[in-house]
C-alpha cells in the first residue's frame, strides 16, 4: 500500500542507516528505516569502536547509553605473529567494544526515539527512481515512497546485484567470522585490542559486556568454511602453530553454536553514490577491519549524510545538487583512510604478514592506527 511521501527511505538499519535516520528524524524530516533483519542481532565483527567512532556516538548522544551497555574501554593494542613476537602500542585515544547486538540496537533506538519509522524484517526488494521524480522502494509487505533514498544496506547485499554494481558476484578472496568465547581469563584482555596474523588472515580479541570475548577475523575463503564447520579445530590448528595464540586464548572457550560468517567482503572505496541513490558506510566503501574503523566510518557518514539530506528536505540544497554535494562531503569525512587502509593491508593479509610484523612494526602500526583514521 503507498502512504504519504516520505523525505527520505534509509535501506539498512545497522550504524551508518540509523546514525543517518536519527539526524534526519532529529532535524523534523520525515524518514523510514527498513531492514531485512529483526534487532537486536548479531554481526560478523570485531566489535571495537575505534575513538573517531566514539566522538560520533558522542554527537549522536548515545555514547551514556552504550557505556551503560556495559562497553569495554580500549587504551592498547598488540599485533602478534605466529612465532610469538608481539608488538605492543598504545591507540591514538580511549575506544569502546561492545557486542553489535548491543550497539547497534542501541543506535536504531536513538533513531525511533528521534521520530524515525522502522519496518524491521522486511528485504528491499527494489528502488525505482530518481532524485527529479522522487523514489519507489518495495518490500513484500509495503510501497514506500520518498523524495530521497540512502543505501546503508552494508558491504554486500542482493540490492547491489539488482542495482547493476560491479563487484557483486565477482568472486571473493575475503571472508569474514566471528565467534564469542567466554572464561575468566577473558580478564587478561582488560584495556586491550590484540591482532594475531596467521598464514590466510588475522583474527581480533577483545573483552565486550559481561567478560565475553570477540573473536573476529578476516580471511581466506577456505579458513572461513573451516571456522564454520569445525571452530574447535580450527582454533586447536591455529593454536598449534602460534603458541602467542594458544597463551592468549587459554582458559577461553567459544560459546556453543556455528561460528557467524560473513557476506563476501570486496575491500576498498565504491562511491558515494549509485546513480541517485546516496550510499553510506560499508555500501559506499569497505574499510580492511584491521583498522577498527568500519563502524566508525559507518557513524560518521551516516550522520554526515543525514545532516544533508535534512538540508534538502529543509529547501536548502537543490535535488539537483545532491548526489555531487554528498560525494564532495563522503570524501573530505573519509579523508585519506581508504588509500592508507589499502598501504598497509599486506602487513596484515597474507604471507607477507609473517615477515613485515617485527619490532620496528610498532610505531608503524601506531602510524597506521591515526593514518587509516584521518587523524593525521
Ligand atoms: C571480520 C570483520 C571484522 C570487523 N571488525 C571490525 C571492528 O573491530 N571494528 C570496526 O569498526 N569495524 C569492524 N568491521 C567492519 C564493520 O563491521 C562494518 O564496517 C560495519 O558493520 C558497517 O556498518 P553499516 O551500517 O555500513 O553496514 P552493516 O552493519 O553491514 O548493516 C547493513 C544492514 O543492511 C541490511 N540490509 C542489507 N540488505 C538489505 C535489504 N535488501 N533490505 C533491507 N535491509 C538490508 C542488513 O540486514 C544490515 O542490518 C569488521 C568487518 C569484518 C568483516
């Protein structure tokens, strides 16, 4: 059934879709979130919100609330090769790891309590239209109209495909997993982010709410398949060939059931833009996880974003302006992190990883840390 015409359609209600839907909603616009899932739910990620990512919660509002959530605080890092060396450094500033049933249901609630509507567990299925005539958005259960659309539908989605965007069943090199692990030694990772590289990715530990432990990765499509058949015995291989690893997980178990895996992940920058269609987080770019700045990056120009397509509704900027206006203002939130997330991805990805991780790694990893979050 078609309603009123919106101001605008945000596709994808994780962090970048409602930080966009709050600013809008917040701003007196007219806005709706549609997402194919229900919330809370989880996510294949690390789950640390690296600093730049906490100012955004902090604009938003929300970061007393995700505190409250029980969030870690992370001050250190360490980055780990097989053979044991470990590289130790501080982050730039304080970032936060909360599970992403946590966060992001919280961020979805700070867009309802704004004003937004949301149709949850509902698929897009199609968007028709232009920014000259205005959108037609279809789900199986509703018609959706609006003057603008924002795609937050994530790094891969069948919308892509629909769309006509390239990557989309091209194959991947990269997948992604996740798995929580609990046990009292999860303590040992009070204050601390540690990356192991191991031959076909690297994985991520870090403390969340309640003494869980995150384990995130990145890697080849065959290691993914491996943690999502048989978690245990990938973690006892891995083990077996880092004892840094096997040390760093004693006395941590993985809680019971398949390990998550990722959509196919295609790294690097896509556009602000598809025809008409303004994109914001991992559906504009996908940033290499090792830099911790995926969730941030889906904050920040979510609420960029937001900002100016309320300007739009408010009759401030031209529909003919629009689409030009947010790539110029994607590039200058985005800075230099994709060009400086793509430099050091052989540091981290692949065989290389064992060789360029040493001592001298830790000022460069530091550097990478505020590099890959415009910081610099
Ligand atoms: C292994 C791994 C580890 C990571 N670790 C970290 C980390 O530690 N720190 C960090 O900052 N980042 C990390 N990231 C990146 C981070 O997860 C993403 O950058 C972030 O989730 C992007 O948020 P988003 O809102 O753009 O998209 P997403 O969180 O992917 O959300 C997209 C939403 O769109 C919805 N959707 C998709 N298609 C449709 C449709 N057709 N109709 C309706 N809804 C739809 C989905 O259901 C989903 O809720 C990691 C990524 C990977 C792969």
């Amino acid at each position: 059934m078609t309603g009123e015409r919106l101001d605008t359609v945000v596709v994808g209600a994780s962090l970048a879709g409602s930080a966009a839907a709050l600013v809008l909603a917040r701003s007196g616009a007219r806005v709706a979130v549609v997402d194919k899932a229900t919330f809370p739910r989880p996510k294949t990620c690390g789950e640390l919100l690296s600093p730049d990512g906490v100012a955004a919660l902090a604009r938003l509002g929300l970061d007393g609330a995700v505190r409250a959530a029980g969030a870690a605080t992370i001050r250190r890092f360490a980055l780990v090769r097989p053979d044991g060396l470990r590289v130790r450094g501080r982050l730039p500033a304080p970032a936060l790891s909360l599970s992403r049933e946590r966060l992001d249901a919280l961020v979805l609630d700070g867009a309802r309590k704004a004003g937004a509507a949301l149709h949850l567990g509902e698929a897009v299925t199609s968007v028709e239209g232009n920014l000259a005539e205005g959108f037609t958005v279809k789900t199986p259960a509703r018609t959706l109209e609006a003057r603008t659309i924002l795609g937050a539908w994530g790094r891969y989605s069948p919308l892509d495909g629909r769309l006509g965007r390239p990557f989309f069943g091209t194959p991947a090199t990269l997948f992604g997993f996740k798995k929580f692990l609990t046990g009292g030694a999860g303590s040992r990772l009070a204050d601390l982010v540690v990356l192991h590289v191991f031959s076909g990715g690297y994985l991520g530990l870090s403390l969340v709410e309640e003494g869980r432990v995150s384990l995130g990765a990145l890697a080849t499509p065959a290691v993914a398949q491996e943690a999502h058949h048989d978690f245990d015995r990938l973690l006892a291989r891995l083990s077996a060939e880092s004892p840094a690893l096997a040390a760093d997980l004693a006395g941590l178990a993985p809680e019971p059931g398949p390990a998550l895996v990722s959509e196919p992940v295609h790294l690097g920058a896509r556009g602000a833009t598809w025809g008409d269609v303004l994109l914001a987080g991992d559906a504009a770019g996908v940033v290499d996880p090792y830099t911790g700045s995926g969730m941030a990056l889906a904050l920040r120009t979510g609420e960029a974003v937001g900002a100016l397509l309320a300007e739009h509704a408010a009759g401030r900027v031209a529909a003919t302006d629009l689409a030009s206006e947010w790539a110029r203002r994607w590039k200058a939130v985005t800075g230099r992190v994709f060009f400086f997330s793509r430099l050091f991805r052989p540091v981290f990805l692949g065989g290389l990883a064992t060789r360029l991780v040493g001592p001298a790694t830790a000022p460069l990893a530091g550097l990478a840390a505020r590099l890959t979050r415009g910081s610099v």
